[in-house]
C-alpha cells in the first residue's frame, strides 16, 4: 500500500513568489493535514482538509492557503513568500474517524531566497 | 485549550542505557497522547499512543510510555538505547476539545543522540 506523497521533495523560490505544494494522502483516507516545521519550532499545524472542506486552521496569515480535491489530494499555496517560511512542510493522513493516528508524508524542504 | 511540554531539546545516551524522554500535556478534556518519531529527511513515524485503555502503552522499537494523570505526564522510555534510536521524538496530544478530531498538537521535539 502507498503512503502518503508529497512533491516537490525540494523548492526553491525568492522572496514575494508563490509556491504550490502537493501531497496525495493513502487510499480510503478523507482527512489531510498540514504541518509547518520551521527550524528550531517543531511542527506548527496549519490546515485541516476533510471532503473537500476547509475544517480548521492554525495560526497562519490568510497567505497560507489550499484546497482539496474530490479524490482527496490537497495543495497547499503559500503566496508572497517571505524568509521565514523556509521551512519543511509535511502532509499527513488519516481516516475522518476519531481516534485515528496520523501516517505522514517525507515533506517538501521549501527554501525561500 | 490543549498543550504539550517536552522538557530537554537534546537528550544523549549511551548504547545499551535507559531512555527517558519526558512529556507532559495540558489538556481541557481527557487527552490523547502520542509519541512520533522523525529520522532525518524523513516524515514523522508513529511510535504508540495512548487513547483512554491502559495506561502503559507498549509501542514499536521496543518503546513503552506511561500516563500519568496526577503528574499529567507521558514520559516515553527505552531500557536499551540503539544506535539506530537516534532521532528526533514528538509527544503530541489530540486536539479533541476544539473537534478538531485527529488534529494533533505537537511539542517542540527532542533530539536523541546515542554514542557508543
């Protein structure tokens, strides 16, 4: 069984572009979460996805933003990128159930120049 | 609203000693734990986790964790570090009180170095 995948592995921007990540959660998986894990900080959370809604979000600007598709992928857009959002970001799922572990993705190094 | 204090940023062992990582949690309602590691450039493993049954949990690696509500602790330990143990180790509690179902908020990690 496949598990979570993430791409790019690795993306390069400057300051004031937009990135666009991708992350394609296990199959029978409704859930898709997204974690920001900044040097030093541990993984803050950033956005929970379930049928294709927005259900929660963390402590992020509205520049912080993404969507999920029908066959439950997800992209996460970061737009005006600035430096501190260099940092690995890491995509996780699960089944909608509570009580259900998260399995992650090996993220995307973004780095932002 | 729940949090997660992983007390160390840096803990180092011998091969062959006693892990100890410590966790507590802060939480509104009756928590969830978890234990996650992260090898480098890789994504977060789930080691094991506690969900309201018995309050020593046995995981994979040979890791074992014990709740403890009065001290609102969930220390993770190890009787025999591996050299392959090194890594960086999560504690996590499921953000339940907000519905946010299997959201998890994590500590701020521990990295585990092990020398010969």
């Amino acid at each position: 069984e496949a598990g979570v995948t993430q791409s790019p592995t690795h993306l390069i921007k400057t300051r004031g572009q937009q990135a666009t990540l991708r992350c394609s959660p296990i199959s029978g998986h409704t859930s898709v979460y997204w974690y920001q894990q900044a040097l030093g900080l541990g993984l803050q959370f950033l956005l929970w996805y379930d049928e294709g809604e927005e259900r929660n979000r963390g402590n992020f600007p509205p520049r912080f933003s993404g969507r999920q598709f029908p066959n439950y992928s997800s992209e996460l857009n970061v737009n005006a990128l600035e430096l501190e959002d260099s940092a690995l970001y890491l995509c996780a799922s699960s089944y909608r159930q509570p009580n259900e572990k998260l399995f992650f993705g090996s993220g995307t190094q973004l780095s932002v120049l | 609203a729940q949090s997660v204090t992983q007390l160390g940023s840096h803990v180092s062992v011998s091969e062959g000693a006693l892990v100890l990582l410590r966790c507590n949690y802060s939480s509104s309602v009756p928590p969830y734990l978890f234990w996650y590691v992260q090898y480098p450039n890789q994504g977060l493993q789930l080691l094991l986790k506690y969900t309201s049954a018995a309050t020593l949990v046995k995981g994979i690696n040979g890791f074992e964790a014990e709740f403890k509500k009065s001290e609102t602790s969930f220390h993770l330990t190890k009787p025999s570090a591996h050299m392959s143990d090194a890594a960086e180790y999560f504690c996590a509690v499921s953000d339940r009180a907000s519905g946010g179902y299997n959201k998890l908020i994590f500590g701020a990690g521990t990295r585990l170095a092990v020398h010969p």
